[in-house]
C-alpha cells in the first residue's frame, strides 16, 4: 500500500515515483558523516581556520534555507520527484527565488561541510549529490508540467537550483 508520498515497497524494486533517485540521495547526504579523506593534516598542513569557519556558517545557512523551503511547500511536500497529484504548485517565498530551493539548501551544506572539512572526499559527494539533484529535479519538472500548465511560464521566470550553474539551471526540458 502506497504512503501519502507514493512511497511504496514495489517502487524501491522497481523505481516507479522515482525512488532510487532518493535512495541515491540519501545515500550521498549520509556519507557527509564520513570523516574527512585525506585528512587536510595528511598533506602537511593545517587546513586554514577562515574556510573551516566559512564552511560551517555555509552549512548553518543552508540549514536554514531548508527549513524555509519545507515551511513553504507545506503539504505538496515529498521526498520523492513525482509531485503528490492534486497538490497546488508553490511559486512563492523560497520557491520565487529558484525551483527547488531544498536541493540548492542541500547542496549548500554539503559545500560547507566540504569547506570545514577540506576534504576530497566531501568534495567528491558534493559532485555526486550535483548529479543526483540535478538529474532528480530534471524528472520531477517534466511531472510538474504535466499537472500544472502553469509551470512552463514558471520555469522560464525563475532558476532552477543554482543560476547560472550549467548542470544546476536550465530552461527547457
């Protein structure tokens, strides 16, 4: 039987709502608890304080940013990029300022855990999780233009995760 969101034990076997595109997400965003690879110490100097300051400032406002864009979504809320049918698009607050601020406030932590970090191996689950977002919110716009006429002209206004960010900013699908 399917959750609210879609969720359900055959679309993890068979990817239907675009599940593994969240499993790969989840996957990407829990490896950040990985301790730094190769330790910045390990290259025979210490990994100056000013980026790892910047870096957990960048995290907290990231941080931040998510908890705006999950206030704002309210009930068209999911984790999964099949949008939940019926549910209104939301252009407004966070959403005015790109398409998918969650995984831009995402990808904000993880550079700023990268930052702190000065870690390759956090720089290299930054550029996985480029991937993974970018090819997830690709998915969920083509379902939202199919439920929403609107969200071409929407599209065409506003960036889609990062401006001007080739992988991370486009207009047409």
């Amino acid at each position: 039987m399917p959750s609210r969101w879609g969720l359900s034990w055959g679309g993890w076997f068979d990817n239907r709502h675009g599940e593994w595109w969240l499993l790969a997400q989840l996957a990407l965003i829990a490896a950040h608890l990985l301790p730094p690879w190769p330790a910045p110490g390990a290259w025979g100097y210490a990994w100056p304080l000013p980026l790892a300051f910047g870096g957990a400032v960048l995290f907290l406002v990231g941080l931040g940013l998510a908890a705006q864009a999950f206030w704002r979504l309210g009930s068209s809320l999911t984790p999964l990029p099949d949008p939940i049918p019926g549910a209104p698009l939301v252009v407004s607050g966070a959403y005015g300022r790109c398409r998918h601020p969650l995984y831009q406030a995402v990808l904000l932590c993880s550079l700023g855990v990268t930052l702190a970090l000065g870690s390759l191996l956090h720089l290299a689950l930054l550029l996985g999780l480029c991937g993974v977002l970018g090819g997830k919110a690709r998915r969920e716009e083509r379902a939202l233009e199919a439920l929403h006429p609107d969200y071409a002209a929407y599209r065409l206004r506003t960036p889609a995760i990062i401006p001007r960010l080739p992988w991370l900013d486009w207009q047409a699908l």
